[in-house]
C-alpha cells in the first residue's frame, strides 16, 4: 500500500527549491528518512544471536527496550540500537551475514517513494550521518550513489562541527533526517553560519514525517515518508 504524498514548505518555495537543489552537500540520516528501519529490522530477526529468540541474552534486551521505549519513547531508540550492535554485532560471522541480508533487493523494496528520485535531483555531495551499522549504511550509500558514510554516529551535532571543520570546500548544506538527534544536527549546523572563521553559509532542512501531526518546524520542509510530492516540487 502507497501512503499519501504531502509537502509542507515553511517559506518561499522557489527559494527552498534552488537551496535544496544547488547545495554543496547533503548530509542524511538513514533510518527511517530514506527507507523502513533496516536496523530494527536486524533487531527483529535477532541477527548474530545464537538461539535466536529463546537466547536470554536477546530476551533480555527486547524487554529492556521495551521498558525504555515506553518511558522515553523514540528518544531511547539510539542507546538501544548502540546495545544490541555492542553486543550482537561485533564480529566478522554476523556481518557478513548482515551483508547478505541488505542486499540490491532488500534496499529496492525498503526504500520510502521518491528518495531515490530524490537523491538523482540533489547535484551536491552526499553522505549518510547514521547510528546504524557501515556494511549497512555503504550498502545503501552505494545503491543511491553516495560519495561516503559516518556510520555508527551517536552525537550527530559534534561529527557535523568535525565535518564542517575537515570540508571548508562545503558552503551551503542540505540537512535530512527524521529524528531528535537529526534536529540537533541541524541546528548545530545553523550555529556554524553565525561563526565569522566558518565556512557554512547556509542550511536548509528537510524532515520526514512518520505521521503528519509529526511536523517540525525548525526544519524547512516537511514531507510525508512518500516523498513523491517534494519531488514533484522539485522538477
């Protein structure tokens, strides 16, 4: 089933446009902004778990998670994932394991309407700025024909100043994401334009809504998970 296709703008749209457009660089999150969660979809299916959902290990995590998730709601997201990559994660078995799960197929059908559309529009850089795994962030990386990744990125504001300081050829950013942490990204890049010795000239945000009252007005744009709509807007 195809979810409606909504764009709200908070300016200007021909201004938004030539922004998004001509940026320098866009730096997106993964998760959730170009595709259905592959991370909680490894947590699911209980990736590089021996004894899969009987291991108590596993049991263990899936229930603090949901303790957590039910206090802190999507704010406890990041430190769960961090949890089961730490713990479920680490050796070469499961990624390469990993790897035959994220495949061409699996990236073709997870992905949300238009992003890769999108992506074809957007002439500047672009790199993912995601908590999830590198073999799964290049695997998308590379399906959408992105120049790099900062995998496993659990303080997106401080890796976007390093960022901004290692890649003075950057001016103008194009920021998306669909989170707290992608927000504060964000802004932190908005700090930068008011730095005199910063090279960071202008930044625009994108923000991909899961529902439609999720709207957040700190970003540019708003859009619907079905980005087919800002792509119209686009052309």
């Amino acid at each position: 089933m195809i979810t409606p296709s909504w764009v709200h703008p908070s300016s200007d749209i021909l201004k938004l446009k030539q922004a998004i457009l001509q940026a320098d660089v866009c730096l997106s999150d993964l998760d959730g902004t170009d595709a259905e969660s592959p991370a909680k979809y490894l947590a699911k299916l209980a990736v590089g778990i021996r004894g899969r959902y009987v291991n108590p290990r596993y049991v263990k995590w899936v229930v603090g998670s949901v303790g957590a998730l039910t206090i802190k709601g999507r704010g406890a997201e990041s430190e769960r994932w961090k949890l089961y990559v730490d713990n479920f994660l680490r050796n070469e078995k499961t990624l390469g394991l990993v790897g035959e799960i994220i495949t061409p197929d699996f990236i073709d059908n997870s992905l949300f309407p238009g992003v890769e559309s999108l992506y074809k529009l957007i002439v500047g850089d672009k790199f993912y700025f995601t908590r999830n795994i590198e073999t799964v962030a290049k695997a998308y990386a590379q399906a959408l024909g992105f120049n790099g990744t900062f995998s496993e990125v659990f303080d997106k504001p401080t890796t976007a100043e390093r960022f901004v300081a290692a890649n003075p050829q950057y001016k103008t950013y194009l920021i998306r994401g669909d989170s707290e942490e992608d927000q504060e990204m964000l802004l932190a890049l908005r700090r930068q334009v008011k730095i005199r010795s910063s090279p960071v000239e202008l930044v625009t945000g994108i923000y991909v809504c899961k529902r439609g009252e999720d709207i957040n007005l700190l970003f540019d744009i708003n859009t619907s998970r079905n980005q087919n709509g800002l792509v119209n807007l686009l052309i």
